[in-house]
C-alpha cells in the first residue's frame, strides 16, 4: 500500500462460481461501476487498479453481483436509493463509473450493500440503521422502494441532533444472531436478533436507543454476527 492509503473492502470470490459475475464498487461521492469479475485475474502482490477516482473521491465498499441484483447506497445525512444493477452497465477497471445517488451539499455515502432475491424472500429481512448517538431500528425492505440510479433517493431514517447522523447501514436477517457495536471512544455492546432489543419501524421514524453514549463519544461501526451453523 501506499503511505496514503488503507483497505475499504474485502470480498471473498470462488473462481468457479463466480467467473461470470461483477465486483460492483460504489464510492463517497455516489459514483457506482461494475466491472466483470474476469478483469481481476493474475492480480500482483502491489495490486492492480480497480477504479479510477476523483481527487475528491474515495472508495467505500465492493459488492460481488450476479446481475439481477438490486443496489442500495445509503447516505450520512439520512437518505438512500435502492436501484436495479441492471441500470450499470459493464465498464473496465480504468473508469470512474456512473452516478447511483444524488447528493446534497456536506453529504456523503456511507453504506453500499447488495440485495438479492433471497434477502427479500426472507420474512425477517430489514435495513439496520444506527446512527453517531446510538439510536437505531430496523425497517422491511419493502418501504424503500425500487427507484432510477441517480436520483436524490428517499429518507432512509428521521435525523436530527438528538439521533446524530447514520453511522451505520446493515442488511440484517434471520441468519444472523446479534448485532454489535462500536463507540470512537472504544466501547461496544451486543444486542440479540430480536424484536425487543432491535424492534421494526417505518421508514420515516427515528428508532429507540440501543446504546447510551456520553456527550464526547459517538458509534463509529457496527458488525452482525451468525448464527453458528452445524453439520
């Protein structure tokens, strides 16, 4: 690596499996490019490139896509967009991609993640959202609905200072057994995969708290834990 620079992402990738597919990378910025998984082989030990950015412009996460997967970027200042893969097409690695969401001024994305049509055939699927001061919930995939990349998108979470800006967007489901998060100031709490700790809300609300922070600490980070699977 560079003096400058740090990894964002990590993706596991079967060569056999996953030949035909993409790695979908969407950046700070809302820029989005998907580029066919095949175009990373023989990768050197000082990496190749993989998008080119703005001067502006980081990367914030990759996705492995099959094509008939639907996006989702969220944003730091409360909004989202969820849009059909379909709508960007193929490019090389050299390019900066298209435009998935529209950005106001001081916002940025946060979170791209990935939604199959096995995530939304599951009962309990939901986007999981906390935010800097700790106040989350979890909301059904179907309040956000399916829109054209590009656009400015829909409220993901009611922000405001009580609740701080998003700090984390997860999708969240049956399979996994709690969620865990992680303060600035280093402190962490887990919470179990269930109604009462992370209860189900509409689109537009605020959340309950999950965590209680003082005045000078803020969540940084969550992760999801599975549930252990035997045999």
């Amino acid at each position: 690596l560079k003096q400058d620079e740090k990894i964002q992402s990590m993706l596991i990738i079967d060569e056999k499996k996953d030949k035909d597919k993409s790695i979908a990378l969407a950046t700070r910025k809302g820029l989005v490019k998907k580029t066919a998984v095949k175009q990373f082989d023989n990768i050197r030990s000082t990496g190749i490139i993989a998008i080119t950015l703005n001067d502006d412009d980081e990367l914030v996460k990759g996705q492995v896509t099959n094509g008939k997967e639907e996006l989702f970027l969220g944003t730091y200042g409360g909004k989202c967009i969820r849009f059909n893969e379909a709508e960007v097409k193929q490019s090389s690695r050299d390019t900066k991609g298209v435009r998935g969401i529209s950005l106001k001024k001081d916002d940025y994305v946060v979170a791209f993640e990935k939604i199959s049509d096995e995530f939304k055939g599951e009962k309990e699927a939901a986007i999981l959202v906390v935010t800097e001061k700790g106040i989350g919930k979890r909301t059904k995939i179907n309040q956000y609905p399916v829109q054209k990349r590009s656009g400015l998108g829909v409220k993901i979470s009611d922000i405001t200072a009580k609740t701080g800006k998003v700090a984390s967007i997860r999708l969240m489901t049956s399979a996994h057994k709690e969620l865990v998060i992680t303060t600035q100031k280093g402190q962490t709490i887990k919470l179990p995969n269930s109604k009462k700790a992370l209860p189900f809300l509409t689109r537009p609300t605020q959340g309950v708290i999950l965590m209680k922070l003082p005045k000078d600490d803020k969540v940084v980070t969550t992760a999801l834990t599975e549930l252990e699977k035997v045999g």
